[in-house]
C-alpha cells in the first residue's frame, strides 16, 4: 500500500507543477492585456511568497517609514531582494535624492 501511494504522489507531481505553470501563464496574459504595471513580474516567475505582490510591498513601505522612519530623501540597500517584491515601492517612494541599491 505505501509504496502505491509513493507511486501515486510521484505520478501527481508533474501533472500539478504543469497545470499551475498553465494557470499562471493565462493569468499573465489576462494582465497583459489590461496593461499592468512594467515593474511588477509576471505570476509565474513569482517564486516565493503569496499573496497580492503591490499590497505585501506597499504594507511593508509602511513598516519602513514608521518603524525605520525612512524618508523619501534617504538610499536603502535591498540586500536578497529576489524578485523586488519590497522594492518595487520603495522606487516610487523615494525621491531623487533618495534610492534603492538591490543585490
């Protein structure tokens, strides 16, 4: 029985990588088409995290300028930043004076 159910999960596997690659290709041409934001990745190459991608990073701009009292003149350094996920407000935010260095 048990090596039938490894079978099974490792016959599953592959099928459900696919149709969630297919699932979130649609989605990136639905976005496509409405003329979504150029700085923010396709759903399918976001590969860590969940959730809404602009409202985790926008949440998290508001921890910077009340818990880091960051100010739009200061430069921040996003040291793993991964696919900008905290960045991508962070551009908006600071001003020319200020900046984000990603690595």
């Amino acid at each position: 029985m048990i090596k039938f159910v490894r079978q099974i999960k490792t016959l599953v596997k592959p099928v459900y990588k696919i149709l969630k690659l297919v699932y979130y290709k649609m989605l990136d041409f639905f976005d496509f088409v409405k003329g979504k934001n150029p700085l923010i990745p396709p759903r399918s190459m976001i590969f860590i995290g969940d959730g809404d991608y602009e409202k985790t990073g926008t949440e998290f701009l508001e921890y910077f300028k009340d818990l880091g009292k960051l100010k739009p003149t200061d430069k921040v350094l996003d040291v793993g930043c991964g696919i900008g996920r905290m960045s991508v407000p962070l551009t908006k935010y600071l001003s020319s004076g200020g900046g984000v260095l990603r690595f």
